[in-house]
C-alpha cells in the first residue's frame, strides 16, 4: 500500500527558510507534497516553485505582482493576492503542515489560521511567538495544534527535552554565534556598515534575521520564544556565545546533567525534523565531523555592548504589550539600517524611544496585539 503523503503549506517560500524547506520535500517526495507556495515580491522565483511543486494554492502578498503571476500559472492553481490572501488561503487549503516561515509580523494572522484548524505548524517565523506568545500557546492547546521550533536553538532544546520532564529542568542554555560583531568594542559598532552587518561568520539567512544576529536581537527574540515554547520563565534561560555553531542549545537538568544537541549548522535539519517528527529520516546534507573540528568554545555574553539582548529581557519582565512594541520597532530600525538610513548603533536608540513613548496595554488579545503593533509604525510614520 502506498504511504500518505504529508500534505505542506510554505508561508514564505521564496525566502531563505521557504528553499531550504523546498529542498527537504524534493528529497523526500515520497513522504510529502505541496499544497501552498507564497511570495512577497520575488515572483520569478515562486513561479519556478510553482513550476516544480504544482501546488493547488498560491498567493503573492503584492497586489500589483498579481497578473504577472497569474498569466503564468498552470490551470487548476488557485491565486490569492495581499494579506487577506494569505489568511484565505492557510484558512481553506487541505494540508496537515503549515510552514510559517514569513518575516516579521506579518506571520502571525495566517499562523493563526493554521493553529485554529488543529494542524501542526512548522514555526520559523519567531516574531509570531514574540509578539503574541500568550495568544498563541493558547490557541495551541485550545484547538490541539502542535507548534514544533524550526529556529536551530529550539529544535535542539526540544531535542534534548526528549523523554524528559518539565519540572527537573533547571534552565534552558541557548547558544548564540556572537553575530560578526563578537569581537568589535562598543566604540567600533558605530561605523559598521550594512556589508559588514550582512555577514554571518556561519548561517546564510534572510537579511532581517541576519541583521538580528549582528545585534544579538535575534537571541532577545529567541529567549522570549523560548520561554513560551517551553513554559519558563526568563531567569532560566541563559544566552552563551559559541562562535562554532556546532552546539545548537542545550538543557541543564536539576540534577547537574547538561544535554546538548550538536550537528554542522544547516536549517535543512531542524526544518526536516519538525515536519517528519517523531520519525527520522536520513538525508544528504547533515555532515557532522566531530574530528575536523578544533574546539567548542563557550563566553559570556555582553549585555551593555549588545543592548538589544538586555531590552529583549526587559520587555518580557514588562509584559502586556510591551514585547509587541519592541518587535515592531525593531522591524521598522532594522529596515533603515539596511536602507542606510541610521546608523547600527541606533537600532535599540530607536526601540529604547518607541518603548518610552507607544502606549504599553497590559492586556494581551489579538486586538490590542494588532493596535499596538500599528500604533509603534505610525509613531514611526511608516
Ligand atoms: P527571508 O527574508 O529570506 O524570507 C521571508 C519570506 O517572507 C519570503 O518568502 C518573502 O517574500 C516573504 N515576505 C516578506 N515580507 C512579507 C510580508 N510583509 N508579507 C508576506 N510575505 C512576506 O526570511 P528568512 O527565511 O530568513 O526568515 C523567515 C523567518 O524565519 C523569520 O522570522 C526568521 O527570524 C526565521 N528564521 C530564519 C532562519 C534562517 O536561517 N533564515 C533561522 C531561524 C529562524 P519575497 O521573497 O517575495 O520577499
């Protein structure tokens, strides 16, 4: 008998998470199909996908992209356009998979719609965890949808958390590469440029995260998607700079015992785990040599140098809708620092003055999420 292929939707799929998702399901063919593919702009690329994939459902969030796309597709293949399209199609498409590897706030309206339909989600997409990580592991267990990491950190932490129980952890250790800044002093951070910032000494990834590693944001918004993940609170979760990105994250138990996930850093394995677990299936691009590798290295990291990490911790202490506040400005500083509009070190000058001034709601529901979230772009004037 022939063996039911998993049925995937990829938010994203023209992006870095969204090829290398592509890349898994091409090796295993026999295991899973695509039912959705979704681009922002990058509608050459997604026709190529499409081209492979024939999925039933395509959406470009760019209005104006859409009869480009549209005069190209193979008949059956259903077009949807803009944000509603996004939320259309995650809401009426028949997978069991959704791969929520959008960047930004922008993934969490059809994240939703995925969890609200019990399926499994594949997130990639931290912001989603980082903006709304109360709503959402609610929805999660309310609807009896399963959230498994795709971020390399997490899915070692759920890894190591294998066979384990929640209550004899003593913290969660989740490793960062330092970024390409690592050994710059505070003084020297003020004239990097966007080149620079764009190189990551290990991961090639979309230019959004990429700038969040080089700030070391991107380990703020892990911490806190973290904490919703695994159900701790901040103080059991430390950040330690391992510039080899061999060790993924780790777990301390209560016991003294650390379990440590390790693997050459490539997103295909984490990705490839969430969508076959419980199984695993062997691949071709997991090529571990533990002997080729001089040495593992572990350091503190640096909270006054990299002050991005700090706010991160701070707006979880804060609460309510301040996590909210922080991720939209960062968005919007990040967009400028690549469009060379302010300097490096202004991006947490910038969610330091949005934090001070954007309204902070204690209350926490989607509509405040949503308020909030408009509120920081339009202090902005974006
Ligand atoms: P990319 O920038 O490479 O890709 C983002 C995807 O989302 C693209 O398909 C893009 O379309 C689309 N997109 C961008 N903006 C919008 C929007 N406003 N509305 C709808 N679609 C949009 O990002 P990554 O793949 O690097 O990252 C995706 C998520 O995964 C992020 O949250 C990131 O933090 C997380 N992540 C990424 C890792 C990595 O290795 N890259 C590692 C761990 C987590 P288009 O191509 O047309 O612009």
């Amino acid at each position: 008998m022939e063996m039911q292929k998993k049925k995937v939707f990829i938010l994203g799929s023209t992006g870095s998470i969204g090829v290398s998702t592509l890349d898994v399901i091409r090796l295993h063919q026999n295991s899973f199909e695509i039912v959705g593919l979704t681009a922002n702009r990058n509608v050459g690329l997604l026709l190529k996908q499409v081209a492979e994939f024939n999925p039933k459902y395509v959406v470009v969030r760019e209005e104006s992209l859409a009869d480009k796309v549209s005069a190209n597709l193979p008949k059956g293949t259903i077009l949807l356009t803009g944000e509603e399209g996004l939320t259309t199609a995650t809401r009426v498409a028949n997978y069991d998979i959704l791969v929520s590897a959008l960047v930004g706030f922008a993934g969490l309206k059809p994240t939703i719609e995925g969890i609200k339909r019990g399926k499994r989600i594949a997130l990639a997409n931290k912001e989603t965890l980082v903006v709304a990580g109360e709503i959402i592991t609610n929805l999660a267990k309310e609807y009896n949808s399963e959230i498994l990491p795709v971020d390399s950190e997490h899915s070692a932490i759920f890894q190591c958390l294998a066979g384990e129980r929640e209550k004899e952890i003593e913290k969660l250790i989740l490793t960062a590469s330092g970024g390409p800044f690592f050994r710059k002093s505070k003084d020297e951070l003020k004239n990097v440029s966007v080149a620079e910032a764009l190189k990551h000494p290990n991961w090639e990834m979309g230019s959004k995260v990429t700038i969040d590693s080089a700030t070391m944001m991107n380990k703020g918004l892990e911490m806190i998607e973290a904490h919703w993940l695994f159900n701790l609170p901040p103080n059991k979760i430390d950040v330690t700079i391992h510039p080899q990105s061999i060790v993924h994250s780790m777990v301390e138990f209560v016991d003294g015992s650390i379990k440590a996930q390790l693997s050459s850093p490539d997103m295909r394995l984490p990705i490839q785990y969430a969508l076959t677990y419980p199984e695993r299936m062997q691949n071709s691009f997991t090529n571990t040599k533990l002997t080729e590798i001089e040495s593992l290295t572990f350091h503190k990291p640096n909270f006054t140098k990299f002050e991005c990490l700090q706010l991160a911790f701070d707006v979880l202490e804060i609460g309510g809708t301040a996590p909210c506040v922080l991720n939209a400005a960062n968005e919007i500083a990040v967009e400028r620092f690549l469009n060379n509009e302010i300097a490096f070190t202004a991006i947490p000058e910038l969610i330091k003055d949005a934090l001070k001034n954007v309204e902070i709601k204690s209350e926490v529901n989607l509509e405040t999420i949503i308020e909030c979230d408009s509120l920081t772009r339009k202090y902005f004037k974006v």
